[in-house]
C-alpha cells in the first residue's frame, strides 16, 4: 500500500500509522505493509458482520468513516476468522500471517495502552501462528569464490564491489543502496543505516577496502544526480534494488548458482563467518543487526546440521549387529 492511499483508512489507523512513523521510526516500507495489513483486516470485518453484502469485494469496501466505537467492537473471533480466510482463501503462509497478527495486536494495543480509546484489548490474547523454521540458504565458500571470479564487463569494479559487502558484511539489500560516499570511514569502517533507521557500525575486512578503492578510482563524477550515493548507476543515479538484484542475479547464474538470491549472500556471510571465522554469535548479531539473537541463532543450526550430516555420510551408518 503507498502512502497517497493512506486517506482509504479510518482516521484512528491514520494516527496509529503516523505515531510508529514518527514516534516508532518505523522503516517506510514497514509503516506500508501495517496499513496493508489494516485495511485488509477492516474490510474483511465490515463484509463479515453484514455491512455490506456478502458478495462485495473487498477491494471496493470503504473502511475510511470506521469510528472509534466500530473499532472498539471487533472481537477476537473476527481476528481468528480473518486468519482463517488468509489461510484458505488468500493461500497466505504462516510468515505471512504471522505478520497481520502483528499489525492487529500492535494497533489494538495502541488504541488501548497509548491512546486509552477502547476500554478493553480484545486482542491481547492473539496468537501468532507457528512458522516452520528453514535453515537459510547459503553459497558455500567455494562457491562464493567462483561468484567472485566471474565478475567481468563495463562496471566490474562496481559490481564486484557490491558482491563483496555483501558477502563480507552480510549486508541487506535497502541498506546497500542506502549507502553514501560519507558511510565509508577513513578507520576502515561503514556506517550502515538498517530498519527503523537504527546505525550500526561494521568493519571493513581487507577485501572490502580494496574493492572500494578499486571502485572510487572509476567512479563517475561528472553529472552525478546524487552526489552522495555510493553506487552510481548508468544513468547517474543511485543505483536501486531492482538493479542491484538484477547484476547479483547475472553473475549468480553466470556461475552456475541458479536459485540463489541477494538475500541469500547475507545468509553466507553469516554463515561464513560462524563456520570459518570462529565468530561468537553475539558478535554476529551486532553485525547483521538483528534486534533479536533467535534471529542469528539460526546460523548455529546450519553447522548442527552439517555436523549431523557428516556423521550419517559415514559408509559404516547402516552396518548394524544382527
């Protein structure tokens, strides 16, 4: 959902959207994905209780006169209900549903704990779904070194560069394009701006600052629309996602590495850094910067499952007394 579409919701979800905006600083896309979420929740509910008929899409409901006092008389039962209908008839996962908890529960919270205009939180026992846990997918390190040593045409110093933080720093995508010339530091590190625009600093292996180098020396100057990016694309501006997706894409394939995405050299450099490098996970954490440590303890269980199976590739496995 786009910001210029904001004015579809009730005034009461508008406040709440400007409040994890402003007050929150909420990433912009996450402010969007919530207010998705909310107008989905509200249409569905306005169908359900017979406030429209039955047959009425729900992209044509208009939730934006919902009140304080209709809000207020949602239930628990409606949320359940909405999630069943993602479920079956939305064919959402359970990541995905995980997620719409979250938006119904904060907001609620917010209208009874922040704003006191409910007398009651009639989803304070929401449930979140139970995600399946998937060990990320990741390059090994042989591969990683054939991605970079395929890297070659006009912009091989840019891209080669891009790969390399990606797999040295375990970078995501937005905050990669989100660097400027300024995030680079002269002790060897990179400010690096990730979600709700929380800064972490991360240090700049040998690799990274030689690929930097080799970049700024060829770097465009001369009419440069955004001076302060670091990444410049053909047309002299910041270079964005769907660009960087697409050359990582290129040089994957290029590789022999179908399958694999951006997202899944930030699995690599983690894991990486756990298998080789000897890094305590807290310290992984830090440089990821995830806000939980559950999130990175997942990088503990691909080794668990390595070691596993090591031991169940040993020829003698199945040899077992009679």
């Amino acid at each position: 959902m786009r910001r210029e579409d904001f004015d579809q919701l009730p005034e009461a979800v508008c406040n709440y959207l400007q409040y994890i905006d402003v007050i929150k600083a909420k990433s912009s896309k996450t402010v969007c994905e919530y207010a998705s979420d909310l107008r989905l929740f509200f249409r569905y509910v306005v169908r359900s209780k017979g406030l429209v008929p039955a047959d009425t899409p729900l992209e044509k409901i208009d939730i934006s006169k919902l009140d304080v006092e209709f809000i207020g008389s949602v239930t628990l039962n409606d949320a359940f209900s909405f999630l069943i209908y993602c479920k079956d008839k939305r064919g959402n996962n359970s990541t995905t549903r995980a997620r719409k908890v979250v938006s119904i529960r904060r907001f609620f919270d917010y209208m009874y704990n922040k704003q006191h205009l409910i007398d009651h939180n009639p989803m304070s026992e929401l449930e979140s779904p139970v995600k399946k846990k998937t060990l990320p997918k990741y390059l090994t390190l042989e591969q990683s070194l054939d991605l970079l040593g395929c890297i070659d045409g006009q912009n091989k110093e840019r891209d080669y560069c891009i790969i390399t933080l990606f797999l040295n720093c375990g970078m995501r995508l937005s905050e990669l394009v989100g660097l400027n010339l300024s995030d680079i530091k002269s002790d060897n590190t990179v400010k690096i701006t990730g979600k709700g625009n929380k800064e972490r600093t991360v240090y700049l292996n040998d690799a990274c600052i030689a690929a930097i180098e080799a970049y700024l020396k060829v770097r465009p100057v001369d009419g440069v629309k955004d001076k302060k990016a670091l990444f410049i694309s053909r047309n002299m501006r910041r270079l964005n996602p769907r660009s960087v997706e697409n050359i990582v894409t290129h040089f994957l394939q290029k590789a022999g590495l179908d399958g694999y995405s951006v997202h899944k050299l930030r699995h690599t450099a983690a894991t990486l850094m756990y298998q080789h490098g000897n890094v305590d996970i807290l310290l992984i954490k830090s440089i990821l910067g995830h806000e939980n440590l559950s999130t990175t303890e997942i990088y503990t269980h691909v080794v668990n499952e390595q070691l596993r199976n090591a031991v169940d590739s040993n020829p003698l496995n199945n040899v077992k007394k009679d």
